[in-house]
C-alpha cells in the first residue's frame, strides 16, 4: 500500500504537515521535468537552481527517513511530462492513492485536478501552507460585497494577523494604505531595462 505524494519545485517546505511523520507507505515524488522548463522563456540560472533545490530537498527528505522517488531531466525513464511520469509511477509502484500539495500556478491547478479526476485510485489536494490564506477566504470575505477591491481585504488580513498594527489595533504609521501615492502612470523613466534573456 503506497501512497504517492507529488512535490512541485515550488513546494520544498520542510514544515509542512506532510513531514512531520515518517512512514514507509508514503512515497514522495520529485521530477525535473521539459514541461515546467519550457512552458515560458526561464533564464538558465533560474532553473539549474531550482533543480538544485529540489535535489537538496530530496536528499533532506531521505536523511529524515522518508522514502523518495527522484527524476533527474536527463534520466531515461523522465517522460518529460508531470502525467506521463506520475503514471508510470503510479504502476511501478503500485500506489493505492494519490496526493499533491496545491499548485500556486492555475495552469498547473488545472492540470493536476483534471489528472486527479480521471484516476481510478483515490486523489486529494492538500493546502500548500504558503499563504495566510485558504483559498476559499477571499471568496467567503467577497461574497456578500457588491464591490470586489482587495483593500478592504488586505485591512481585514492585517487585523486577523496582527500585521503593521499600534497596539490598539489602528494601522502603524496612521495610515491603512498608500494606494494614492502609487497610482501615477509611468512615463518611461527610469528607462525599462533590457531583456538580458535573450542576448540583446
């Protein structure tokens, strides 16, 4: 009975509730892979660090004692592609159920729903814990609002958190916000820098 858990390079948080308990029947998957280089123009640095992140990660997650499959970009078996990969992992493990931390990315969000949904093995998506948020807090603070700004939001996060408050709860400084101040147009200065990406 293996449970898969998929890490994404953007998930290596040693503190997530994932890691807190060792267990021989999770299986946790990390894969470099042409989809997640490719889809946007990456500067080669960005991603040879990114891989070199996630290689850590996973050695860290093996020294704890958790069991981990690890796809270099280069190895033969890399499908290239999160599905093709997870498939094969699925088989070659014989994983009895399948679990990924959501994606910040909506392109990804979508493609790892729609994957989950079509799996004959049971799927769930757990809250990444990057954000002081669920995903559903927006929603719930907007849904009897008739005007959508995220002002009145940002107040409401910064009181639940104590973020940038006096001690009687009145915003540091005076001053909920600086919108006024940052709303000008720019005009072309300072000039836009060159996009060193592509060797011009």
């Amino acid at each position: 009975m293996t449970r898969l858990r998929l890490l994404l390079g953007d998930q290596l948080n040693p503190r997530h509730a994932w890691f807190d308990t060792v267990s021989s029947d999770v299986l946790y998957v990390l894969m470099e892979v042409r989809q997640e280089t490719d889809y946007v123009l990456h500067h080669a640095q960005k991603i040879l660090a990114i891989f070199a992140a996630m290689r850590r990660f996973a050695q860290q997650l093996r020294e704890a004692g958790h069991r981990v499959a690890y796809l270099c970009i280069d190895d033969a078996d890399n499908q290239v592609s999160l599905t093709a990969n997870l498939d094969r992992l699925i088989a070659q493990h014989g994983a009895t159920a399948f679990e990924y931390q959501a994606p910040d990315e909506w392109r990804l969000d979508r493609q790892l729903a729609d994957y989950a949904a079509q799996l004959s093995l049971p799927a769930r998506c757990v809250d990444s814990a990057h954000f002081l948020t669920t995903r559903h807090d927006v929603a719930d603070f907007f849904a009897a609002r008739k005007r959508w700004t995220m002002e009145p939001f940002y107040r409401h996060m910064r009181q639940r958190h104590g973020v940038l408050l006096e001690p009687d709860g009145a915003p540091l400084g005076g001053r909920w916000n600086f919108d006024a101040e940052n709303r000008k147009p720019w005009r072309g200065e300072p000039p836009e820098p060159p996009d060193l990406r592509r060797g011009t």
